[in-house]
C-alpha cells in the first residue's frame, strides 16, 4: 500500500512484510464467524490486503476472495505465501477507493490493518457500492500495544528517534472514527469487538516485524534502515534479552450492514 501523503510504500519491504508481520490469529476468524462473515461459499473482497493475511486466511476457510492492493510487489509475496497452504485468492492491482469491481458483487468486504491509509470517506463508499443487500464491512486492525516499559515502548521512541516524522506510535489499538466513516456513507447495525492477546517474537523476528513498518522500511532508505536495524538490535539484546518476547497486541474490529436489519 502507498500513502501518497506521506511517501510510504509498503512494496519497499515487502520481503520482510511477508515473513515477519504475523497474520490475523485463527480466534479472530472464529469471532468474525459467529457473526456471520467468513462461511463458505461466502464472496468476499479485501481492501488493501497487503501481503494477503485476511484474504487467505478466508480463502483457507471456504470463501471466493477478490484481494486488492495498488502494490504490485505486495501481491507477488500474498502469491508465493498461498501457495505455502495451498490455496487460492483472484489477486488484483486497483486502489480500495476504486476497485474496479461491479456492484453488488460480494457478500463481504473487508479491511485489515489499512483502513488508515485510504482516502476513507471514498473507500468507505465503494465498499457499500460492491456489497450485495444485506451485505458486512469489517474494518479490522492488529496493533502492537505501547505501555510503560514495554518492549513496544521502547521500539517506538526508538523509531522516532530515526524517523520524527512518523506519525503512528503511542496507538491504543481501537478506531472510533471509523464507526463514523461506515455511518456516513450508508452502514448500519455497526458493533465492534476487541480483545487483547501476546504474541511471541524472537529478536530476529521482531527487528524484521519493525522493519516491516510505516515508520522504518517504508519510508526510510536502505542505509536509514540498516543504521535503524542495528541499533534495535543493541536495545533489545541490552534491555529485553529474554527470548522469546512477548508482545502485547490488540485486535479491534467494526462490522457493519450494507442495510439495517430492521428494513429486511
């Protein structure tokens, strides 16, 4: 994904954004699916989709997805990682705001971890455009979480310090504008869920994780992040040498009806 506001271009490290950024956990998908979204058979289109962790792990449980990102190198690794489980999502080089999509072709749409990046208003009313009646839009997000002393904490000052322009730390993990978005071009029944969990780094996964970042290998040259890496390095093996790390992350999403239940 690229932010032509700020000069991030997540192709730039799309290696390390392959192996070292985890996907959305197996409990997520289980919530999504006692509500209704991610059943088989179920056509479903993922805005953004990166690296393809939301849409595989659909495609993995059944659904037909259509996964759209404007980084062509992105895609190239979602390819490589389906074959890993074998299995199979329609990749395509378009924009969340247009897709390229006819209307009312799917039964869900979905957004993770890059809701944030799209002109929102726009992305928010194409995505009721391809929704079928009665249709979802989950906009999802799985945070590292910053708190005192933390490992994150530590990242994020860190980060700063090489990169001050970087506009992400201290997140709480939670999006209460994006309710707003989906209100305003047309979404009702809105819900959220969230929860916390501990995922398990090593050292090395976790400097590849940070690179995998808005604020490093996004938008930092090669050099920028080689000087970056080696200092993260040093921090962690002098501050937080237990291995593996656990960090602390929260998942949050919004789902909404492309129509209120109560016109049904």
């Amino acid at each position: 994904m690229v932010d032509n506001n700020s000069k991030v271009d997540f192709g730039l490290t799309a290696d390390d954004y392959a192996k070292h950024r985890a996907g959305f956990p197996d409990s997520f998908f289980d919530r999504l699916a006692a509500r209704g979204v991610g059943w088989p058979g179920q056509v479903i289109v993922d805005l953004g989709t990166g690296t393809g962790t939301l849409a595989r792990g659909f495609a993995q449980r059944g659904c037909a997805v259509i996964a759209i990102d404007p980084a062509e190198a992105m895609l190239e690794q979602a390819r490589h990682l389906d074959k890993d489980v074998d299995v199979r999502v329609d990749y395509r080089v378009a924009t969340a705001e247009n897709t390229g999509l006819p209307d009312g072709c799917a039964d869900v749409v979905t957004a993770g971890q890059c809701w944030h990046w799209f002109d929102r208003q726009a992305a928010a009313r194409e995505a009721r455009r391809v929704l079928r009646p009665h249709g979802v839009a989950v906009i999802a997000h799985f945070d590292w979480i910053p708190l005192i002393d933390n490992v994150v904490e530590a990242t994020e000052k860190l980060i700063l310090t090489h990169n001050p322009d970087w506009k992400l730390a201290g997140g709480s993990g939670l999006y209460p504008l994006w309710l707003r978005d989906l209100g305003e071009a047309g979404f009702r029944g809105i819900e959220t869920f969230s929860y916390d969990l501990d995922v398990p780094y090593s050292h090395e996964d976790w400097c590849g994780r940070i690179r995998a970042s808005a604020g490093v290998g996004a938008s930092m040259t090669p050099q920028q992040v080689e000087v970056f890496d080696h200092d993260l390095k040093t921090l962690l093996q002098r501050s937080f040498p237990e291995q593996p790390l656990r960090v602390h992350h929260r998942i949050f999403a919004v789902i909404a009806r492309s129509r209120h239940p109560g016109s049904w």
